[in-house]
C-alpha cells in the first residue's frame, strides 16, 4: 500500500493529517492512508528504485513547499547522531540513499509525493 510514485487514491492533494499534532497522529493518518509509511524518517525511499514521498515540515524551515512543487534542502550533511537542527558539518552527495534515490526520480520522470 502506497510504495508507488504518484497521488494515492482517496488522498486528495492538499490534505492535511494530523491537525493539532502532525508529528504523532499526523504520521499515523499518512501511514493509514497509505501515503507515507516511515513513522521517524522524513523521506520514503527504496534504494535502487526512489523516493515515494518526503515530509517537509521537519527539516528547520530549509525546504518550501510551493504548492505544485517543493524545494527539498535535500539528506545529510550532518554526522551521525547530529539533530536534525544542528548546523551542517560537511556537504551533501549523491551517494546518501535519499538525495539518490530523488536523482533517480528525477531521471525517471517519476513524481515524489
């Protein structure tokens, strides 16, 4: 249920889950749904094959979400057991599983929710 690029059935564009707390019931909702499976991680990837969704509302303010589109700040940059607050420590790559499985999206044509 839901590991598949594009809208899922019965979730209309723009549906907010969880109102009151996003981070609890919000992620139960999406889970529910089908929309979004990883109950920590912002992003839903499968290496090799790419990203299904991404949650933007967690990453400090870095990324927009413009309505049809989203600027994502993108994976990494931060060693390990840094929050997701701390300032980044070195640049981001192609070889973190998130920011490549989007490159491979991106290559593909396929959306991310």
């Amino acid at each position: 249920l839901g590991e598949r690029f594009g809208e899922i059935h019965g979730v209309p564009v723009g549906t907010v889950f969880g109102a009151g707390d996003y981070q609890r019931l919000g992620r139960q909702e999406m889970m529910v749904s089908g929309f979004f499976r990883p109950f920590v991680t912002p992003e839903w990837c499968t290496p090799g094959v790419g990203c299904f969704a991404i949650i933007v509302n967690n990453d400090n303010g870095a990324s927009q979400d413009r309505g049809d589109s989203i600027l994502y700040a993108g994976s990494g940059g931060r060693r390990r057991g840094q929050n997701r607050t701390a300032p980044q420590s070195f640049d981001q790559d192609w070889t973190n599983a998130t920011n490549s499985a989007l490159r491979l999206n991106f290559e593909a044509g396929e959306p991310v929710r």
